[in-house]
C-alpha cells in the first residue's frame, strides 16, 4: 500500500478466540494439537506458548423463548419446494429470544442477503455440547432487535434478541436452527424438536396432542434419524468454529499459514471480515511473506505492505515472539485487520461505499479520501478497489450468507437445492453470479453460476454466460441427466442461450426472462445436459 500516517489512533480490541477442547468434528475423542477445530492462537496462551485457551461445555438447552409466549407454527422438513432446516415460533414483535445454550456469539446483524430476503437478519451461537461442535440459529428479527454482538460470549436462558418480522417471513416469528458440527462450518441440520421437544409444546400454553404431532411430523422424523447419523459421522471442515468472524473465509484458499490468522482478524471488528482482507493480501504482495518477501518500488514491506511509518504506528507483536515484524504473518495480518477497522471508521461519514473508502484510504492515505470526499481520482487506488472487490467472493465461505448451505456430501443434488432458495427471485438481464443475486434478481447463467459455486463450497466458479459454461464439463444424454446437471438450449450460431438446473422427473429451475421469476418448470425442447460436478 502507499499511505500517509493515520492523524488520530483508534483502539480496538482484539477478537477473543475461543476454541474448543474436543474434537469438533466427532464425539468424545480427544483432539490432536493441530485439530483445525481447536488450535488458533490467542494473545492469552501466546505468552507461555503453552496451552491452547478450551470453549466450556455448556449447560443444558432451554427454550428459545419464555414458555407460552409464542406458537408453533411449521416444523422441520420439506416445506415448499425445499428443506425447512429449523422450527418456527411465533409471537408479536418484540416477544424476547433467548439463548439456548451458552456459547460464543459468531455471527450476529445481516445475514449479507439484502432487505426483505431470507433471514435479513441473524445471531448464530458456537457451543460446545459433551465436546461436540453445535450452532443455534436465530432469524428474523430486525436490526435494532439485536441485543449481542459477535464475540460476546452468552448463557443459556440469556434475552439476546427479540422477535422481528424481517427476510421472507410471513408474520412475525423466530426461525430457529440447530446444527450439529456447526453452522458456517457445514455441519448437519438437526430437528430441534429432537434436542428440545418443549418447542412443539408452545401453543399458546397448550401443547397440541401427541397423535397431531406425529402425524404432521412423520416424514420429517424419517429424515432427522437419517441426519443424526451422518451429523455423528460429520466430516465437515470445522477451521473457525467458535470465533466472531472466523466461519467466513472459505477453506483452502488462501495458503495455510495464513488460514488461522485470517480467521482471527475477521473478528477485530465487524465490518472488515476475513475474505476481504484475504482478497487485499493477494493484491498487496501475492501471500508472500519472510525476509526475502518483495519490498515495493515505494517501500512497502510485507505481506500487507506496510510503509515504515505506518508500521510504526500500527505494526504490534501479535505472535508474542517479542517483535512487531512487517514481514511475520501473525504480526502483519493482525495490524492490517486493526489499521483497516480503524480506517473504516474515520472514513464513516464520507459519502459512498464504506468498504470502498476504507481501501482508498488504505491504498492512497486517508488523507486523500477526506480531501476529495470520496475515492480519490487516481487509476492505480481505483484499479486496487475494483480488484480487491472483485477478488472477495472467491474467498467468502457461501455457508456464511443467510440461504443454502453446502454439507461435506459432494452431492451434485445440492445444485438445486441452492437454486430452489431462490424460487420466486424476479429475472433480471445480467443479475446475479457467485456471490448470489444483483441488481434484485438473476438471469440464467447468473443463477447456474451461484447455485454451483455455492453447492461446491466455493471451490468451482462457472464463467458468467450460457454459452461459456457449456464448455465446462462432460455433456451427457438428456435422458441420463441426474438432479444437478446443467441443461442448455435456445441454441444459436454462437451455441447455448439458456441454461437451467435439471431437478428430477424432466424439469429444472431456471431464470426464464425478462418480467418471470425464477421458477422450477418443464425442460424445452431440443435442451441438452452437461455434468459440471
């Protein structure tokens, strides 16, 4: 970067990172010392450079909510075209949530979907229940409805929201979740009624009877026996669970020594996570790191690429080896995660986008972004944004936006599944990709592109068009396509002008055109199918 001096310090405080003390992808065995579940480095253990710090075990679970103040109102399994993954408890406005067990707040404000889709707004906790890894999920409150903040640790029983009425919700209620192996870590999707049955009891006071409960809950009881199993053989990547921020960078994508570090500096504040600062150290200096790491024509060191007199300012001693060094991950990855918070604030009340500012005040000095109000008129700070930006979505886990979550399965099935969360989105020419719909809605190649990076994790990006995404993979008989594959037709000299997701029994959801929504409908005719997964 090539910066001016910051004129005033901001003191933050860093994340605490709370971990756990066994192995969070199975049950009662012990961890190893470099279980990706459990080791992260604390400024607490880093001075003895002993003992890692443990995640208490947590009480007992208790209703979400005070006894007979809501109604249930949908349960667990196949609801509208796809899988509904919690319990619904309704209650006016303002009704109070609770914690149901103790844990780590990791995620608490907007779910990234947008005003008015999916939760809008959510608090997920990290507890640890008899050394297993579990999340509960809060949703659809609404903003000044929160009461937590991401790090904060909670008890169960502890009032951290109140019922709102936010998202794609059709009456005020609490959406409430319950992930065996963790949430943002693509665990398994727990009945809650299995872990708490009071919650199918809060009907105003009257619980109904136990023949209606297992009527309306036969299917769904079948399913959750399937899901407990593969929740006690969860192979899920648990890098981050238990840490504010920490489930937002997608595994493998940046080098592994910079896994940890990143995870930790996305909880400094909540407005600078990890994939940011991970699309900003590639951009900075490509990862490289040490002291034969490429100093700038301008001076700048390290990874982050720090001017000396910002390093001066900004650079501490986060590995606790007793020295603040621009070119040690620990150290430079901390400090830009600090200076970047800090930035993000002194640029808070100048016009535009508040991310965007803060990396033109990172680039160009934040100087220059309150002397020209806004980003500065230089190519290369403009030319930085518009690549680091750019660069995010590759490194946002999509387990860490409100909708689909991938699992561990590989399954190609969960293409539709990601698509079908969006039935009803409007088409709009251009909308949507990777990191979900824009502009308001997707068009076909917008949501094949979405509906694949998410199944896959994040780690298989489709190009943008229909006819370039027909170059991806093998095609296969139509008569052979299986849930998952993509079909393509509206063929033309250039190929390709339509593509969808094949669902089953010869339809596909897709994004028809303009003045449609997305939809899940017949194949057309002369479609042919490719298998990208």
């Amino acid at each position: 970067m090539t910066i001016n001096s910051v004129g005033k310090a901001l003191l933050l405080s860093g994340a605490a990172v709370i971990t756990i003390g066994i192995s969070a992808c199975t049950t009662g065995t012990p961890v190893i010392p470099h279980d990706p579940c459990r080791t992260v480095p604390t400024r607490a253990n880093n001075a003895e450079r002993t003992s890692d710090l443990h995640m208490r075990v947590s009480g007992p679970i208790q209703l979400p909510v005070h006894p007979g103040t809501t109604t249930h109102t949908s349960g667990f399994g196949p609801r509208w075209g796809t899988h509904h993954q919690g319990n619904d408890l309704a209650g006016p406005i303002g009704t109070p949530i609770l914690a149901a067990l103790d844990g780590i707040v990791v995620a608490a404000g907007s779910t990234g979907e947008g005003p008015g889709v999916g939760f809008e707004n959510w608090v997920i906790i990290d507890s640890n229940v008899d050394g297993s890894p579990v999340s509960t999920v809060y949703g659809h409150m609404f903003t000044d409805g929160i009461h937590v903040a991401p790090g904060q640790q909670v008890t169960a029983g502890e009032h951290i929201a109140d019922i709102g009425n936010a998202g794609s919700s059709t009456g005020a209620h609490l959406h409430f979740e319950y992930w065996q192996g963790g949430r943002l870590q693509g665990g398994t999707p727990i009945d809650p009624v299995t872990v708490l049955p009071e919650i199918a009891r809060q009907n105003g006071g009257a619980p109904p009877s136990v023949k209606d409960h297992h009527d309306n809950d036969r299917h769904s009881d079948q399913d959750n026996n399937v899901r407990l199993v593969a929740a006690s053989r969860s192979t899920a990547d648990c890098s981050g669970f238990g840490i504010a921020g920490g489930g937002d960078l997608a595994s493998g994508t940046v080098p592994t020594e910079f896994e940890p570090w990143l995870r930790r500096a996305g909880g400094v504040c909540p407005n600078i996570d990890s994939p940011l600062l991970a699309a900003q150290l590639q951009q900075e200096n490509n990862f490289r790191y040490g002291p034969d790491a490429p100093v700038s024509p301008s001076g700048a060191i390290g990874p982050a690429q720090f001017m000396p007199g910002s390093w001066a300012i900004w650079g501490k001693d986060h590995d606790g080896d007793g020295t603040a060094d621009p070119n040690s991950i620990a150290d430079a990855v901390m400090s830009q995660a600090h200076f970047m918070c800090a930035l993000h604030h002194d640029v808070s009340e100048i016009p535009g986008d508040p991310i965007e500012l803060t990396l033109a005040a990172y680039n160009a000095g934040p100087g220059a972004v309150l002397l020209h109000r806004g980003i500065p008129p230089y190519a290369e700070t403009q030319n930085y944004i518009a690549k680091i930006t750019a660069a995010r979505t590759a490194f946002t886990n999509p387990n860490s936006r409100g909708r689909f979550m991938s699992n561990a399965s590989g399954d190609n099935r969960q293409v539709v599944a990601a698509a079908r969360e969006y039935l009803g989105t409007p088409y709009v020419w251009g909308g949507g990709g990777i990191a979900g719909p824009s502009n308001g809605g997707f068009d076909c190649s917008g949501l094949t592109s979405f509906a694949v990076h998410a199944a896959s994790a994040g780690t298989l990006t489709l190009p943008r068009t229909s006819e370039q995404q027909w170059t991806v993979g093998v095609e296969i008989p139509i008569a052979q396509a299986q849930p998952g594959d993509l079909v393509f037709g509206s063929w033309g000299p250039n190929g390709p002008g339509h593509v969808g997701i094949y669902s089953g029994n010869g339809q596909m959801v897709h994004a028809p055109t303009t003045g449609d929504v997305v939809t899940e409908a017949p194949l057309q005719a002369g479609m042919k199918a490719r298998r990208v997964m």
